[in-house]
C-alpha cells in the first residue's frame, strides 16, 4: 500500500478548499442583513483570488 500522496492530489485539495470557502463567504455575505457584515463576507470571499496562483493560472 502506498501511503505517499502527489503533488496534483495537494494541488487539487487546495483548489477545492478555496473553491468552497469562496462559495461559502458570498452565500453568507448575500444572506447578511447588516452592511458591515456583508463587506467582511464579500472581503473573505475575494480572498479567495489566490486560487489563480495554487491552480498556475498566474
């Protein structure tokens, strides 16, 4: 049995980390009531732009 994990299984678990954390902020961010709330979300959300450099679209 091989216990060792790749490189593209690493890279492939952040991207779906970040996939999902950034769907997860803009949905509680469009439920938010209150102004400052929504901003935090929406700013967490954006966060998420450094996918471009784990996926090597940059």
């Amino acid at each position: 049995m091989n216990n060792f994990i790749n490189i593209n299984e690493v890279l492939e678990a952040a991207i779906l980390v970040e996939e999902n954390g950034e769907t997860f902020y803009r949905s509680f961010g469009n439920s938010a009531d209150e102004g400052e709330v929504k901003k935090v979300f929406f700013f967490l959300a954006d966060e998420g732009e450094h996918i471009k450099y784990i996926s090597g679209s940059v």
